[in-house]
C-alpha cells in the first residue's frame, strides 16, 4: 500500500514517482542521463549543497537510489561513503541514509550469493523469452547475433509483457524501498514533533 492503490474499479496507480530518462526534461537538470552506476556519484556528491539552495517543499518524500549490489555499484557505494565520511556503508543492509530525504538502496542479496543485480528477480520463464531468434543476457558485453541487452529485455520483454509477468521475486526489493518510505516519514513526525516543543 504505500506504493500502490487501486481504485474502486481496480485500476492500479503508482503512489511513487519513477525516474524515466528517456522521456524527461529532468535528465539535463539533475545530470542523471541513463540512471546508470555512472553518473550517480556526482549527484549523490552535490544532493546536499544543491539542496540547501531551494526552500521549497520536496524533501518531505524520500528520494531513492537504487542500484545493482555488484562492482558496477561500487561507484555508488563509494559516493555514499564520502557523503557520509562518520558512517559506514553496509551493501548488505536494506538501505543506507545518505543525507536529508536522499536514501541508496541496493538490490538485496539472494540466498548466500555476494553480489546481485536488478534481473535476478525476474522468474525463468521472463529471462527465456526470445526475441528474433535472440536470447536475453544481462552482461555489458556480449555476442549481438545470439543475444540481447538489458535495454531490450526492458522494452521489449518487460515492459511489453508486464501483465502476464510474476514479479513475486521482487518483493524483497519492494518491502526495502518500503521500509524507507515508512523510516522517512517517521524522521519526519518525530522531527515536527521536537520542533513543537
């Protein structure tokens, strides 16, 4: 519930705003581009000073990272550890508060592995899909005749099927981000409550 609701007819609306750069003027302001590991650290740096500009309302939801818990994270983790040098950054933990209303959640690491990234929630049947003769790989580099990239596997395969596709594997992950919804909120009345007094 605290990220969805339905309606009376059962239309499902997000209660959560999704970054989309490939549609949005948000890219050129916030220096985000794709959303990738490479382009996080500089705006994890400046969340900060860029924020203690602006005095208005915004910083009441948290605004979350989430990143793949592998070496292409690594970028991130670091970032989080400079912007927050008295406080250890634990990949293995939900969440990590950053600073203000800025949280960075890693993907959670399944069963005893090391390391995890955003596909491994998805069930077999979703990674088998073919597309023209191709099959899906989630590596950076790879063989373009026999296999397709994650973009695709994210066009064409999962946003294109998302109605037919189990997404109980995530549910890990949507109980972390969760979690911080919840923990912000509370940052929030406890902190409208020592104002007060």
């Amino acid at each position: 519930p605290e990220l969805a609701e339905k309606d009376d007819e059962g239309k499902v609306s997000l209660k959560v705003r999704l970054y989309k750069y490939n549609k949005s003027s948000t890219v050129r302001i916030l220096g985000l581009q794709d959303g990738g590991a490479g382009h996080l650290p500089k705006f994890i740096g400046n969340y900060k000073e860029e924020t203690d500009k602006f005095e208005a309302p915004g910083l009441e939801n948290p605004f979350i990272i989430l990143f793949d818990n592998d070496s292409g994270g690594d970028p991130v983790c670091n970032a989080v550890r400079n912007a927050r040098p008295d406080k250890k950054m634990d990949r293995t933990a939900p969440f990590t508060h950053v600073t203000k209303n800025l949280y960075a959640v890693p993907t959670p690491l399944i069963a005893s592995q090391k390391s995890s990234k955003i596909e491994d929630f998805f069930d077999t049947a979703t990674f088998g899909t073919v597309l023209g003769g191709k099959t899906f790989i989630p590596e950076n580099k790879f063989d373009e005749k026999k296999h397709y990239g994650k973009h695709i596997f994210a066009d064409g395969v999962v946003a294109k099927h998302a109605k037919t596709i189990n997404f109980s594997g995530f549910k890990p992950l949507l109980t972390n981000i969760c979690t911080v919804i919840k923990e912000h909120s509370q940052k929030l009345v406890l902190a409208a409550t020592t104002a007060q007094e």
